[in-house]
C-alpha cells in the first residue's frame, strides 16, 4: 500500500497505461520507473528517509502523468505521509485525490478501494467518523464485484461501527459479509465474519443467538479443509470465544476442556511454517491475528481461568510469560493490540497482588497501566473505569477508604458494562460497610443491583429475607461445583465467623481449617490473616493453649508481612494517585498525563511504552476478581 513491495509496484507502473494507451506510455515509464525505485530505496533504508522518499514522488506529479499514475501516485504519497509523518493534512489531500481519480478510471480497483480504506483511516484518527462512514460505505457498495475488498470494507466499517459501541449495526455488517462469503465460495471468511458476529453477540449478552451461531462455526471450522496455519487461526479464534463465554458465566471448571484444547492448538500452530500459500479465492486473503500475538491472547485467556478458579501463583506465571512476550513483540510491532492486551494483563495481575499481599508492587503496576493508557486516548477511554477501580481496591487495601469511595464513584461515572457496574457497587457497599453508620446508603446500592439484575435475568430479588446462613450455604454449594476457590475460601471463613458468635465452636472450626488450608493453597493473605485469628480465638474458647500459640504465631507473622507492605506501598509518590479523579475522561486524560510526567521525574526514566478485525474487547474487571 506504500511504495512498494518494489517487485510488484514497479511491475504494475510498467503495465499501467494498458495496450491501448501503450504509444502515451513509452515516455512515461523511463522516468517513472526511476523515481519510483529511488522512492522505494529511501523508504526501505535504516532508518527509513522518509522526506527523500516523498520528494521523489512529488517530483512525478508535476510532469502531468497519465490518470493511473497520477492516481497512484497520490496513493503512495498519502499512504507514506500517513504511516510515517504527522502531516495528516497532506495525507488527507493526496488520499482524497487518489479517491477522486480513481473512481473515474475503469478496472483499477486496487487503487481506489485502498485509497477508500486508508482515507476512511485517517478520517477516524481525526475524529471524523461521520465523514468515514459514508466514504466506506459507497466503497462498499462499488466493490460487489470484488470479493477481497468488499469483504475488506466490511470488516472494516463494522470496526468502525464497533468502537462507537454501535454493536447492532456492527453485527449487521458481519451478517452481510457472512452470506456475501458463502455467495462467493468463501468458506473461510465466512468463518471469519460469523465468529466476529459471535464475538460482538457475546459482548451484547445475547446469549440465545450466541449458542447456534457457535455451533454453525464449530461445523465450518472442522469441515473447511485449506492452509493449517488458517485453519488452526480459526480454531483458536472458535475456542477463545468458547473459554471467555464460560468464564464470563463463571463456570470455571466446565471450561477446562475447551482451554486444553486452546492450548494444544496454540502448540500446534507454532509449530507450522508460515509459508505464503496464496489462497485460489481472492476473498480467502484474512487472517484473525498473527500467530505470535494469538500466543499471548492464550496466555492471556489462561489468565483470567486461574484467576476466577483461585490458582494465583499460575496466573502470575502465565502473566510474567505473557509480559515478556509483549515486550519481545512490541520492539518489531506497534499494533495498537499488543497495548490493549498488555493493559488488560496488567489489570489482571494488579489484582493478584493485592490478593497476595504484594500493595507497593500493585501499585507500580497500576502507575504502568496509567503511563500507557496516556499514550493511547482510546485505550484511556476504554479502560479508564478499570483504573478508577483498581485504584479503589488498592484503597481499601491500604485503609483509605474516602479515596476508595471517590475512586470507585468515579468509575461508576466512567463505565455502562454490567457486570463491571456490579463490581463496583460490591466493593462500593463493603467500603460504607467498613466505614459504619451507613447502613442506608449500602441498602440503596443494594436495591438498585438488584433491580438491574432483576431485569437482566427475570428473577424477584427475595434474597434480603435469606437467612445470612442460608444465602452462604448456597455460595459455597456454586462455588465447589466450579472450583472457584477464592470464593469457596471467603465462604467458608465467613460461615466459620458466624458459627463462632453463635456459640457452635465444633461447627466453626468445620469452616475454618478447610479455609485456612484452601486460602494458603491460592494464597489469599486476607483470608489466611481472618483464618488465623478465628483459629486462635477457637482454640482459646476450646482450652487448646498449644494450638491458640501456633495460630497467634501465624496471625503475628501475617500481620508483619501485610504492615511492611503496607508502609512500603504509602511511601511510594504513586501513592498519590489515589487522589486523581475527575468528572469527566478528558479532565482525567490531563490529570494523568501531567503525574505521569511528575512520576517519571520522580523515578528518573519514563513509562513503559493494523488492528486485526477479530480483536478481542476489554476485559471486565469482574472476570478476573
């Protein structure tokens, strides 16, 4: 789309005018050829000479060149200007121009579609979707009788519809390629287009559509017989939407079959060649995602698993792996993904140091997670609830529970995901539970959850008449049967503390020794710490001296540990953040921007520095808790 691959830009300058205008080309193509190619030297030199490059195309257009050249030409400007400078103003003249030239010349759709696509491009990165939308789709409807870009264009303008939350549009968009791929004998990109359908159903909750469309896919999936690197890419992308649409429904042990087949098919496609085997069928031309970035997504995917089933320790592993693949990639690569993915790893991994113990590490992570999301605007407004949240929880940790409230108020403001909104609503109602005296306000949030959730799954919201007993009885009877570990921990601490107050000591100690073993296992250092001090006060009321000294050891050690993590994470200057909030993302982006300019003067060094169509969305705060 630039100057060249040289071989075959060069080769289709050579043939451009075509036989009929063969006798106008002769002069033509001396020159052209020639500065064509010092053009392609200059871009491809190290480092690139990008204003060289660009001087010798602008030297073509002042020798008036015939239509095609001329059209191409502002192509290749306005695609070097566009990729590798800031002047997006002459980008934007050339690319309209290309645009313009081109729809009047006959058969020379390559031009004119990626003139149409980079246009559309550059338009978004302006802010300037409404003038991208009706380019997109006149190109769109001109290109029916090209199978590579009409598909192209569509996936295209569902993206664009996609990160203006327009998913109803979005999903329509995919329909209309999925049928437009069968028409054309496109198996594969139909593929493509029903599992990003899929993807954007599971985003919408409409889980009734969900179900035989993934059923649909899984046939096409295993019937399409063609390159196995694409094949296995379509595996991955069918499996990946299989293990997030369990773990969203929290059903973390059901899930492990679907994930070890996503790992072995992982396995399988690093071990395959990436030879260039040009599809027959110009509409097969797609890929989801590079085989190196499908990698960290499964690290990533198995991430979330061992969060939600309570394996930490894994997840951490997994995590480190996947940061230090990011970090290999993004040296090579600077796909907007590779950010998205490393955030939402971050994301993951803050809350395990919090559940573990580790508040000043959490705390670095969390001032990493802010300096990348400062160079991103939509990545900042994606993920800025997500932050406010993360914040609130190290709140809480360190005891500062006004901060807490304001964070997570804040991220309230910043969020419409529904079960992120409970997340926070959760943790929101614990902090004036903490706080004492606000009975009235943890009702109200209350109600208003379960007035939502009333209408999200049809039930009457009778569980306030529950006894507290009864309502936990339950907890731990879901929670056993998924294997979700840290909740199985909380529960039975809990129930272990009430058995305890009501005099059933026997009962009590029932509850929390599995606890105790269950909460070192993950390790969960709230709840060892909660465990230790009932096993302590059990063993006292029960006159077992030696086994209250053992657990008032343990209780002491644990205490330390949380106390010097504790005044390590206040002393760190990241601490302050916990008093950045806003009403609105761009006062926040500003706020961020100049403490992250502060921090890095502080610290001495800065902050850690084509979006495939099946990217994967944000992840919920609440998958990973």
């Amino acid at each position: 789309s630039e100057v060249g691959a040289a071989e075959q830009t060069r080769g289709r300058a050579g043939a451009e005018p075509g036989a009929a205008g063969a006798a106008r080309a002769g002069p033509y193509l001396s020159w052209y050829l020639a500065l064509l190619g010092l053009a392609e030297h200059f871009r491809t030199s190290s480092p690139p000479k990008v204003r060289l490059c660009v001087h010798c195309l602008q030297a073509v257009l002042p020798r008036k060149p015939p239509p095609r050249m001329e059209a191409r030409t502002h192509l290749q400007l306005g695609s070097v200007l566009y990729h590798h400078t800031r002047n997006g103003d002459q980008a934007r003249g050339h690319l309209e121009k290309a645009w313009l030239i081109s729809q009047q010349i006959p058969q020379f759709e390559d031009v004119k579609f990626e003139a149409a696509s980079l246009l559309s491009e550059l338009y978004c990165q302006e802010n300037s979707v409404d003038t991208a939308k009706p380019l997109l789709r006149k190109a769109i409807q001109i290109s029916q009788q090209t199978p590579y870009w009409h598909c192209r264009l569509l996936f295209q303008l569902a993206q664009l519809h996609t990160l203006e939350k327009d998913l109803v549009s979005a999903c329509d968009l995919l329909g209309v390629g999925a049928e437009y791929a069968r028409v054309v004998g496109s198996e594969y990109t139909r593929a493509l287009f029903l599992l990003s359908k899929g993807m954007l159903l599971l985003m919408e909750r409409k889980l009734q559509e969900v179900h035989p469309l993934l059923t649909l896919c899984g046939q096409i999936v295993e019937n399409w017989q063609g390159n196995p690197i694409q094949k296995e890419s379509l595996r991955v992308f069918f499996l990946v939407l299989q293990v997030t649409h369990y773990l969203d429904a929290g059903q973390v042990k059901s899930v492990k079959p679907c994930l070890k087949q996503l790992q072995q098919c992982i396995q399988t496609i690093s071990t395959l060649h990436d030879d260039e085997i040009l599809p027959s069928n110009p509409a097969d031309l797609f890929h989801w995602l590079p085989k190196e970035h499908m990698c960290v997504l499964v690290y990533l995917v198995t991430v979330m698993h061992s969060m939600q089933a309570g394996y930490l320790e894994k997840a951490q592993k997994y995590t480190d792996k996947a940061l230090m693949q990011l970090e290999k990639l993004k040296m090579l690569d600077c796909s907007p993904i590779l950010s998205s993915f490393q955030v939402i790893l971050l994301e993951h991994i803050i809350m395990c140091r919090l559940v573990t113990g580790h508040k000043a590490t959490a705390l670095q992570e969390i001032s990493q997670v802010c300096q990348l999301c400062q160079q991103s605007p939509r990545l900042f407004s994606n993920h800025a609830a997500q932050l406010h949240t993360l914040l609130g929880l190290y709140c809480i940790s360190v005891n500062c529970m006004d901060n807490a409230e304001a964070q997570f108020t804040t991220a309230l403001r910043l969020t419409t995901h529904q079960e992120l909104w409970a997340f926070i609503v959760t943790n929101l109602a614990s902090v004036y539970i903490r706080e004492g005296n606000r009975h009235q306000e943890v009702r109200k949030k209350f109600v208003k959850f379960c007035h939502s959730m009333m209408f999200k799954s049809q039930i009457f919201p009778v569980f306030f008449f529950f006894p507290p007993r009864r309502f936990l009885r339950e907890t731990l009877k879901m929670s056993n049967a998924e294997d979700l570990n840290r909740l199985t921990a909380c529960s039975l601490v809990l129930l272990g503390h009430i058995f305890y107050v009501l005099g059933n000591h026997r009962e009590s100690n029932n509850m929390v020794v599995p606890a105790m073993q269950l909460a070192s296992k993950i390790p969960d250092m709230s709840v060892q710490l909660w465990s230790s001090a009932l096993l302590r006060d059990l063993n006292k009321a029960c006159g077992n001296a030696m086994d209250a000294h053992e657990a008032a050891q343990m209780h002491q050690n644990f205490s330390q540990q949380l106390l010097q993590d504790h005044i390590e994470a206040c002393s760190l200057p990241e601490h302050n953040l916990i008093t950045v909030r806003s009403k609105s993302c761009e006062i926040l982006g500003g706020k961020w921007g100049k403490f992250c300019k502060i921090l890095g003067f502080l610290r001495g060094k800065g902050g850690n520095t084509r979006v495939p169509e099946g990217k994967m969305g944000n992840s919920a705060i609440s998958q990973g808790s």
